[in-house]
C-alpha cells in the first residue's frame, strides 16, 4: 500500500491533490483548495464525478449549469455541524467563490 501520508503542497490554494495514480487507487481522488475570502477555484470534472465538501468557511457554489447559492453552515471544522456537500456529474464545470 503506497504511503498516506501526504505534506500539503503550501498554505492557500489547491494544497492537496492526490490522484487514484499518484495513490495507486483504481477510482477515488482527493483534493483540498484552502481559499480566502473573494478567491475563486473552477475546474472540470472530465470523465469523474466529484463531490465538493465545503469543510469550513462558505463559498458560493456554480455547477452542473446551475447556480447552487451559498454553502457552509459552519466556520470551525471542530463544530459539531455536518458540513455541506454536493455532488457534480461527470463531464460538467464547477466553480468556487470564497
């Protein structure tokens, strides 16, 4: 089993970025963007699904065509609150405004 144990690339931005190749998974990827307020990711899902996780923080949310609003409903990881989550389809964009 490859090493799980994965350094963030850096403070902000896409500071993980873990591919079922560089992880030897068949499927599952895993990427985690830390934004500040105003900052924006896009990116395409190409032939994979996603789900985007709003772990901390809130972020208006476009994909699949359609504008999901705000979401995050809270501001600590360690709050007791289930974080928001959505699922994006496969051969569609996604965009993220902190």
């Amino acid at each position: 089993m490859p090493n799980l144990l994965v350094k963030p690339k850096g403070t902000h931005g896409k500071v993980h970025d873990t591919t079922p190749q560089s992880a030897g998974w068949g499927y599952v990827g895993f990427a985690l963007h830390r934004l500040n307020a105003g900052d924006r990711v896009s990116e395409p899902t190409l032939d994979r699904e996603a789900i985007l996780v709003i772990v901390e923080g809130h972020a208006h949310i476009q994909a699949a065509g359609q504008d999901w609003g705000v979401m995050g409903n809270r501001m600590d990881v360690f709050e007791r609150t289930p974080p928001h989550c959505l699922y994006i389809p496969n051969g569609t964009d996604w965009t993220a405004t902190a």
